[in-house]
C-alpha cells in the first residue's frame, strides 16, 4: 500500500462546509453550531445539540467526517459520512468533501459509493467549479481531488480513467508533496518505469520522508524488485510505526522476499492500527526462499 503524502491539503482546503448554515433557519441552529471568536466550531458539540436530519446536523457530521479522514480514522470517517446522507438522500458539497469521501468510500470496499462521488468530482473539475457557488477551481485543489479519485476510476475500470488520468498528469506541479502523489499515481496505473524515475529523484531529495520511502518501497516490490526495496520499507516503518499503509507495504515487500513470519507480522500490526480497511485483512501470498 503506497502512502500519498496529504499533509499541504489541510492547509489549502481544510474541512468541508455545506450546507451552508447561513441559509438554515436561526431555530434550527444551536448555538454550538457557530463559529466563536477565534473562527473555529466545536462540530463535535453542534452534532451532539442540533436536531437529527437538519441542516446543521448534516453539517456537523461531515465536518466530523472530514475531521476523522484527516486524521486517518477511515472507519470514522465513513461512520459520518453516511450518517450526512440520511435515508438514502443526496447531498451535495464542495469538491474537496466529495473527492475525501469517494476515497473513504473506496478504502473500506465500498466501489460503488466511491464511484458515485468521484464521478461528482470529475463533472466538477470539468466545469472548474470548486463548489455549489461557483467559485473556480484552483490548480492545488483540481490535483488534489483528482489524486484522490483517480484510484477509484482505475480500481473500477471505469471509462473515466485515461482522461481523468490524464487530466492529472497535466496540472501543474505546485511541491515536492505533489511530485510524492504523483509518482505514487504512476504506480497506481502501472506506469511503473516513469513512476520510479520520480521515486528514485526523491529518495535522494527526501531522504527521511517516510512517505518517500514508502513509495520506492513499494513500487520496488511491484516491480520484483522486493529485496531492494526492503530497506526503505524498514526505515519508513521505523520513521513512523503507527501508519498503518506503511507496515502494509512492509508486509508485502517481506512477503515477496520471502520472509513470510515477518511478513505475516507487519500485517497483523497495519491490521490493528486501521481495522476498517480491506486491504490489511487479505492474506498474503509468501513462499519461502
């Protein structure tokens, strides 16, 4: 499992805000729900006062949808995310917010709820619309939410794909985070050669980026090239060993080198860290060598 490095996104969209409350009605709206002085909400103590099924509660519980992605309590964050739909309603908000959900959506299995909002997203940056209002779409956001929603298009085999891929690939590179996602995309598609290009570049750039690590580590692996790959792997897992996609990618990487005990283990740990996830309950195909 590669790990896309999504730390520069909380400070260029932060969390989702719709529906707007402006347009609820005041009676609806406990106090809990407003911002105070310093610009923040409590939306933990808004879902808890607002009423089930009104406009600030379905606000609140995607904020805490959103709050729970970024955090990366995947099983949470679907939790909330379901519950802003309630009865099977739709619901619609700022890209950002479709583009997270489509991605939570697909990592705990959920393909078609997944392709639903990504397909949202990809009308979106076809009309360079950030949200309902109308405002444009910026380059960092439009690489962002396609980032997250070309996994699901290429996990689906969906028509989409190569144009949404495409679309991708064309947006300006604004950080080094975007040439980490997009050499992580690369891989993802099976363009392994040009993926490792970008990898090899940062490795020696960011030598103590686990997310870096992770990535070469992986594809590396995908390429059976296992053994090379596994000292980035043990560093990244090292750097940061409560990520669950790092001991993940640990686990496959040991697996294809044929250390099947270690390998079961670095499972089991990625397992317990994020349990919603499919991925970290699959077997492992290990041959000893």
């Amino acid at each position: 499992m590669r790990l896309f490095s999504l730390s520069a996104a909380v400070a260029a969209w932060g969390i989702a805000s719709a529906p707007a409350l402006a347009e609820t009605e005041s009676a609806e709206v406990p106090p809990a729900c407003f911002t105070d002085e310093d610009g923040t909400t409590d939306y933990a103590a808004c879902f808890n006062a607002a009423k089930p099924g009104t406009p600030a509660w379905i606000h609140a519980a995607i904020n805490l949808g959103s709050e729970a992605f970024w955090d990366g309590d995947i099983e949470t964050a679907a939790y909330y995310y379901d519950l802003s739909t309630p009865d099977g309603q739709q619901i619609f908000s700022d890209i950002s917010f479709h583009a997270n959900r489509a991605d939570v959506f697909r990592r705990v299995g959920r393909l078609e709820d997944s392709l639903k909002d990504a397909r949202h997203v990809w009308d979106m940056v076809q009309e360079g619309k950030y949200d309902f209002y109308g405002h444009p779409l910026n380059d960092s956001a439009r690489f962002y939410v396609l980032m997250l929603v070309a996994q699901t298009f290429h996990e689906a085999s969906a028509p989409e794909e190569e144009a949404v891929v495409r679309a991708f690939l064309e947006t300006p590179i604004q950080n080094d985070t975007d040439l980490i996602n997009q050499s992580a995309i690369l891989t993802e598609i099976g363009k392994y050669d040009d993926a490792l290009k970008l990898s090899a570049e940062l490795v020696v750039g960011l030598p103590d980026n686990p997310g870096v690590l992770n990535n070469h580590c992986y594809l590396l692996t995908l390429m059976d090239r296992a053994p090379e790959g596994l000292p980035y792997c043990r560093q990244a897992a090292a750097i940061a060993p409560d990520i669950a996609a790092l001991q993940h990618s640990l686990a496959l990487a040991l697996a294809a080198a044929g250390q099947c005990v270690d390998a079961e283990q670095a499972l089991q740990n990625a397992h317990q860290l994020e349990p919603s996830v499919t991925k970290y309950s699959e077997p492992l195909a290990c041959q000893l060598h």
